[in-house]
C-alpha cells in the first residue's frame, strides 16, 4: 500500500503564539510512519528512535538543497547560508503515528530572508 502525503502550507492560528518578537507555532507535523519522502522509506521504528536528535535543531524554510541540487542537512553551512530563517525545533516528539515538534521563529531573522518574511507575514 502506497501512502500519499500532501504538503500544506496552512497553519491553524490556534497553534501559533508570540512572545515578544519570538513565535511557537505547536505540533507540526514533520513526516508520518513509513513515509516515502525523497526516495527513502521512513519506517515508524526509526522514526520513532531518532526524533530526540531534532532537538534544538535548525528548521530551515523548505529542505535545503546543496549547488548540485542535492539534499543536505539542515546544519550544513550552504543550508545554513541559503534556508535559515532564524528557527529551530523545541519539544520534538513521536506520537500516534507522526513526528511533532514545536517550531519556534525569531521574527527579526526570519524578516532578513524572502520565505521567513512570507512566513511572518502569515503568522501575523
């Protein structure tokens, strides 16, 4: 059986607060059990085993791609040049079926690139 993951870029508002000029938007949903994303398979065990090293981690605008347009970590200097938005997965977690993290968004960094501008602007 094939799943099938359909990318949205909707956020529900009641997942979203502000602190000062930091947002949280709560739960988001970053794959689900024995997901195929990039042509790899997910499967929920390790799924499960690795979602503590999120923690603390970059949460770039889209996934970062290197010069030869291939996927590179989040940590990378060339993902970190070309993706950071100024935030980083807080409170990251396995539950039914799905990896959730809180993802929290310094609004004066996100506003120094395009897409954590188009960001702010809808969290607002």
């Amino acid at each position: 059986m094939t799943k099938r993951i359909h990318i949205l870029s909707a956020v529900n508002a009641a997942n979203v607060s502000k602190s000062g000029s930091t947002y949280t938007i709560a739960n988001v949903c970053g794959v689900v059990n024995d997901l195929v994303m990039n042509s790899r398979l997910y499967p929920a065990d390790q799924l499960a085993a690795g979602v503590a090293s999120l923690e603390g981690k970059p949460a770039p605008a889209g996934h970062p791609k290197n010069a030869a347009g291939q996927h590179i970590s989040a940590l990378n200097g060339e993902a970190l040049a070309s993706a950071w938005i100024g935030s980083y997965v807080r409170n990251a977690r396995h539950e039914n079926g799905r990896t959730l993290a809180d993802v929290v968004v310094n609004e004066a960094q996100a506003k120094a690139h395009p897409d954590g501008l188009r960001l702010i602007e809808r969290l607002d």
